[in-house]
C-alpha cells in the first residue's frame, strides 16, 4: 500500500511539473538578430552573450543569432569579437513574442593583438571554453601584458594571483618553473594554442624561452584538470593563445632595450587575402641579455646565464566552402646561452643550445545544424644540447642532450542542444618519444584518449559544467578522471560557484629511465625501471658501501592521482567594484619523491623514485578590483597556502621514521612536534599582489604600477637531522618587487613610446638565482594600419 502511494505521489509530481513546463514555455519569449560589421557585412562566428541569464550563443554565416526560453523582462546582451569595439546594449523580451535586434560592431584599427574576451571566444584551436571549465580559471589578455611592459612569458605569470616563478637550485640556473596553488612546476601543463609544448628540465618549463611578443592571451585553469586535457594538468594549464581571426591588413614593429644589455625587437603583419576568404599573420621576435647576478656578495659569474633568442610564428586560414576551412600554425624557436662560472672555486664555461618547434595542420567545419567538427595533427620537438668545459684542465664534462618527440592527432566536436547544452567531446592519440644520453637508448610512450565535457545551464540562475576523460597509457593501462562544476547566481550582482576535479600523472621519462652521474659532486640518479640492473653493475665493481632498506620500495611506479576541491564566490556590491574568493583543496595519492637509496664508496648517494608520499595544498585566493574612474583602475590578489607532506605529518605523531626527531645544531636532538613542521620547501604561506593602472584614451597615455609580496618560505634542510623544514632550516626571506610601465601613444595611435622598470628596489638574494636585479628598459613600436 505504501509504495501504491508513493508512486502515485512521484507521477502526480512529475505530472504537476510537466504541466508547469508547458506553461512555462508558453509564456516565454525568443531573442534574435544579426550581427554585421561597419560596412554592413553579416559576421559569422561571434559571439553573443545575454546576462544575467549566462546564455551564449554563436552567429551563423548569415550573422544571425537565435536564443529561446527567456523569461520576460530587461536582458543586457553583450557582443565581444576580436578586431572589433565591444557592444553592450539592453533589450527588452516580451513573453510568447519573437523580439528582434540588429547589431552593427566598429572595428577596431588602432591597436594590433587588442581583445576584448567575454566568455565564450570561439577558438578554433580548441572548442573547450577554457573560461568556463569546472575549475577556477582566469584570462589575461593582450592590453594587459602591454600594459606590464613584460618580454617573457615568466615575467608575466609571476604576478599573478596563486603563481609563483620558482627555481630549482639542485637541477642548474637554468632549471626555472612555474608554481600553481602549491603544485611543483611539473604538474602543470604548458599548452600553445590548445596543444601541449614539450621540453623540462627535471620536470620544470622554463618559460622565459617564450616570448610573449606574439600572445593573443594567456588563459588559466587552476586545479585537476586531467579530465579534459590528460597528464601532466594534474596542478593547472598554462594556455597561450596567439594572434588570429584577421579580418583587416596590419603590421606592428616594436624595439626595446635596457638593463643588461637587453634587447627585445618584433616585427609582425598580418592580411586577409582572395577576398577575405583567408588570411596570413606572421611574427618575428629577437631578444637578447648579457644575463644577471642575482647575488649581492658574488663579485664574479652570472646565476642566469646570458642567451640569445629568436622566435618565428605564422599562421595561416584559408575558407574551402562556407562550411570548411583550413588552419596551419606554426612556431619555431631558437636559444643559445654561453655563461662562464667563475665564482673563484672551479671555473666552467657551460653552452647550451636549444631548438623548440610546434605546428599543427586543422580542418574545421562548422555545419548549419550548429555542429562544429575539427580535425587536427599536432607536432612539437624540443632539442638541447650542453657541454661544460673545465677552464683549468680544459676537460668537457658531460651535460644534458636530448630530442623529444610528440605527435598527436585529436578529432573534436561540440553541438548546442535547444539553446541550453552545449556537448564538447573529442578523441586522439598521442605519441612521444625521446632520445637522451642519460638513458639507455631511445624511449617511448603512447596514449589515447577520449574526453567530453558538458555545458548545461539548468535554470535561468543555475550552470552546471561536468566533463570526464578516458585516457589508456602503454605502460600504465587506462585511467579515468571526471569532475563537476556548479555556478549559481542567485542575484545579478553575486554568484556562487563549486567544482570536483580529478587527475593524474604519469612517471615522466626521467623518473623511469634516467642514468646519470654528477661528475662534480659524484651523486648518482637512477630511474625506477634502471635501478636494480645499474645497482648490480656497481655492487659488482665495488662500489656500493649499502643500501637502504627504502631501496625494496623501488617497482614500477604508479601513476599520481589527485582530487581538487574549490569553491568561492563572486560579488559586485557597485557597478565599479568586484570582489572574488575562492578556496581550494588539492589532495594526491602516490605522490613520486626522489630518495637516497644507497651510498657509495666516494660517501656520494644514489637516488631514485617511489611512491612514498601523500601530500595536500590547501588555501585561499581573494581577488579585488575597483574601477575608480573612467581612466583609473585598482586591482588586488591574496592568496594563503598550506603544503602538506602527511608523511612526514603521520611520522611526527606517531614518533617514528625519519622525522620524529628534530635538532637545532647545538643542543642533543628532542621529539619533534607539529608546530615544527614549516611545510613543503619552496612555497609561501602568503602571497600578494596590488595593481594600479591608467589609461586616457584621448591623450593616449597609460601606465601601470605593481606591487608584488612574497612571504618567507622553506628552501633546503640545514642541519641534516629529520629530513624536513623546519624552523632551523635556510630559509628565503620575506621580500616586495615594485614595477611600473608608462606608454604614451601619438599619431592616432601608430606610435607608441613605453619605459618600464621592474624590481625598482633592486633586491636580490642568493638562493634566487632567477629573480634579476633593477631593470630598465625603453621601447619605440610603430604600428602599420589603414585609418577610416
């Protein structure tokens, strides 16, 4: 009788809400319109933005747009398209009435690589909305970074709220990465135009080899984001975006130089071609520093190295029918450092070259069903090869050389289903391989994947955004890694947001495969799947002292698995004034520690890789911003971080292992507490940044000052006792960078003179061999445009 009654209940409810629907959608109204340029031309592919509602929908070859299901009432629709002024306007939806607009969007000339990005942008590189991912995410565009004054894509990244440029001191000056919400530099993944870029050193990116002369945007996803874009994103996605969508001929070149003999020059043009059916943009840029001595006792010897570099860019669009077209993309990139280590022990002089490639072929077809389809083959290789030579023997000592294949053929579509879902999904392959003098023989690994994210605005105040990716690995059998994203805006000005991300990461070429001995300090790193065949090798030549009972831990390693939580909130109390906060959580599994693992008979260790660990990063991020004036802007971000290693947390309350005991140097060793525990070395329990800019459009002047904080964190163990940091450990202090840029532009924009000074004070320290000295740089650009 009483499951009679409940089903009865549920089909009266259904029936009740089903009813409800009808009526709901018969009392509903319709917008459409068209989109056209100055000259009356329909645009295609544009997008349309109704808000508060967060409806987004894309204009078809005709410049016709269509957005059903609203409920009437005052609507602000928003059109932003590159090359063109951002429209904004009010409209007004009548229920059960069609109501109809016409938009007409002004080029715009004056400045070549300006954009305006609001929400969806219709790459074709990639048909995920980076903006719109379950996880956190930030966009910054092309004025921002001029208005910064930055050369490289490092000098960018650093103030940005939640990254940090970090160095890893034990791999080389050069071993330079980026830190994301605690992640180590090897959990985030460097993307070019949707496509992974190749080429660490011990796992870090270093990012001051891009340019950002060629930058469209840079988009920013924080968290696990292995579900949609595979290994290595377990921390977060770097995206750079570059220069597309040409719609007028244009050119620009832009000289700067400064301090340390810095020279950056660019030279770029672009053009719409067989009656605009396609299009060419190509971009070149030199840059040079005599590099730099980041600490202040050292009278000799630079701790970044000088280097030359020369970056090619172009792309490439051509129309085949109304539906179809071809895009190409390209990128070629060239370093080469020279730097003599003098520092009055043993002076090297260390060269080093470095040859990056990317490029993809695509064909993309957007059908008139809504439908979009892309087809893409992507290749990157990255090539170095060092040599340091002993200046007293003249003997050359063996460094890093290697070659690093990826080639990867993906096919994704995406559909709109009845104006509310829009399903994105693709599947690929991909397939590396690397050629390195520290393994044995070549190595390889293959991948392929399957992925699909969904974009589902539930209810006129709620958007849910969920996506999962199946990946299967050669060596490591298949994974797969969903997630979850909910944005509700109960009001126009506040809107709350939550996401559930998975990922993971598999052991890189180094961890499994590596053979390497320091000929300088005679350690010795073995990759997980060489060790017991190199240890046997040694053991018998004599010349193993022991080995450690963590040796037995030594198998075939496990992929890293990580589970990131956040959530925050959105609020405009004023037109003017934003503010944003957001907490995360990051949990991993089978974290991958380097470990001693045995000694040899020089006293020297050998290292090699397990799965020992499980690690947490928790914190805070707050972001405001306040439009005071018309030309006036304030800008401030916060971030509060703990990184937690539970291992060495369980050892400590427990009393056992490693880091039970703690020892100051001086007195006999005590039991070690939880309050001694500072964290995981490298990372700040705080971070801050504040921005001021300035921008008068008629005068044509602007500038920039930036603040940025950095509070003290851990950087190695100082007595040797437990193995962790603690408070009588090396630590970097806290410290402040100040930098400002001031442009003036003349002659209807085409000239444009800039001065920037990074890191006014001067402040330098010797454990940051990577953060550069005073700064000051001039720049001149002219920039090539056919004034209406």
């Amino acid at each position: 009788m009483y499951n009679y009654i409940s089903k009865k209940n549920c089909l009266l409810a259904l029936l009740f809400f089903l009813t409800n629907a009808v009526t709901a959608k018969e009392l509903k109204g319709k917008l459409t319109g068209v989109v056209y340029d100055d000259a009356n031309k329909p645009l295609s592919g544009i997008t349309v933005s109704l808000e508060p509602d967060m409806r987004r929908e894309l204009t078809d070859k005709k410049g016709a747009f269509e957005i059903d299901r609203l409920y009437a009432g005052t609507y602000t629709l928003k059109i932003s398209a590159i090359g063109f002024g951002t429209h904004t306007q009010e409209v007004v939806v009548e229920a059960g009435k069609k109501n109809t607009v016409a938009i007409r969007l002004t080029r715009k000339n004056e400045s070549l690589n300006e954009v305006s990005v609001t929400g969806v942008h219709g790459n074709p590189d990639n048909f995920i909305d980076m903006t719109r991912t379950a996880m956190p995410s930030t966009v910054i565009t092309r004025k921002e970074i001029e208005q910064m004054g930055s050369r490289r894509l490092d000098e960018v990244l650093k103030e940005q709220t939640g990254l940090s440029i970090v160095n890893d001191i034990a791999s080389g000056n050069r071993a330079v990465g980026l830190q994301m919400q605690g992640f180590d530099s090897g959990y985030t993944m460097i993307m070019i135009d949707g496509q992974p870029m190749v080429g660490r050193n011990n796992g870090n990116f270093d990012l001051s080899r891009i340019t950002v002369s060629n930058i469209e945007r840079i988009e920013i996803i924080k968290g696990a984001s292995s579900c949609l874009f595979g290994s290595e994103a377990l921390g977060g996605v770097i995206n750079i975006v570059t220069r597309k969508n040409i719609t007028e001929p244009q050119g620009m070149a832009a000289l700067r130089y400064g301090s340390f003999n810095m020279l950056d020059a660019t030279l770029e043009g672009e053009t719409p071609f067989a009656g605009k059916k396609g299009s060419v943009y190509l971009s070149g840029n030199y840059y040079r520093t005599d590099g730099f001595n980041s600490n202040p006792y050292l009278k000799e010897g630079k701790t970044a190295p000088p280097f030359d570099s020369y970056a090619l860019q172009g792309r490439g669009r051509y129309e085949l029918s109304e539906i179809s077209s071809l895009n190409f993309n390209g990128r070629y990139a060239g370093r080469k450092s020279v730097n003599n280590q003098s520092y009055g022990v043993q002076p090297a002089k260390d060269v080093m070259d470095e040859h990056d490639l990317n490029g993809s072929v695509a064909l993309n077809q957007n059908f008139r069903n809504g439908t979009r389809l892309k087809t893409q083959y992507y290749l990157t290789r990255y090539q170095t090869g060092q040599d340091v030579t002993d200046l007293n023997s003249g003997i050359v000592m063996p460094g890093s050389r290697f070659n690093q294949y990826l080639h990867r053929a993906e096919v994704q579509g995406m559909h709109r289903f009845f104006g509310a879902l829009t399903l994105t999904g693709g599947v690929g392959a991909a397939y590396e391989l690397l050629d390195n003098a520290y393994y044995r023989g070549k190595k390889d690994m293959s991948n392929y994947f399957a992925y699909g994210q969904a974009d589902w605005q539930l209810a006129p105040k709620l958007n849910v955004t969920t996506g999962a990716r199946y990946d299967y690995h050669d060596k490591y059998g298949s994974k797969l890694s969903p997630s979850i994203g909910l944005n509700y805006q109960p009001i126009e000005k506040l809107s709350f947001r939550a996401a559930v991300g998975t990922g993971f990461k598999t052991p890189n070429f180094q961890q499994l495969y590596m053979v390497f001995t320091n000929v300088q300090t005679g350690y010795t790193v073995f990759g997980s799947e060489e060790f017991w065949r190199e240890l046997k090798i040694l053991q018998d030549a004599g010349k193993i002292i022991s080995v450690y009972p963590i040796a037995s831990r030594i198998a075939q390693l496990k992929p890293e698995r990580s589970v990131s939580y956040s959530g925050g909130f959105a609020f405009s109390p004023l037109n003017a004034i934003k503010l944003d906060v957001n907490v995360f959580y990051n949990d991993m599994r089978n974290f991958i520690n380097a470990e001693a693992v045995a000694q040899k008979t020089n006293t020297q260790q050998i290292f090699s890789y397990v799965n020992v660990a499980k690690a947490y990063t928790a914190g805070t991020e707050i972001g405001l911003s306040w439009k005071a004036t018309e030309v006036l802007n304030f800008s401030a971000g916060y971030q509060l971080l703990y990184a937690v290693d539970k291992g060495v947390v369980d050892s400590i309350k427990n009393g056992t292992g490693l880091y039970a005991g703690i020892y100051d140097g001086v007195n006999p060793p005590r039991r070690s507490t939880r309050s001694d525990y500072f964290g995981m070395s490298n990372r700040s329990r705080h971070m801050a940044n504040v921005k001021v800019t300035y921008e008068h459009v008629k005068t044509g002047l602007s500038g920039s000052f930036r603040v940025n904080y950095r509070s003290k964190y851990g950087f190695t163990e100082r007595n040797k006792a437990n193995l962790f940091i603690d408070q009588y450990d090396t630590f970097v202090p806290a410290y402040f960078l100040f930098n400002v840029a001031i442009q003036k532009a003349f002659y209807h924009k085409h000239l444009q003179l800039q001065l920037t000074a990074d890191n006014l004070m001067d402040y330098r320290n010797q454990l940051m061999p990577g953060q550069q000295g005073r700064a000051i740089l001039a720049g001149i650009s002219w920039r090539f445009f056919k004034e209406k």
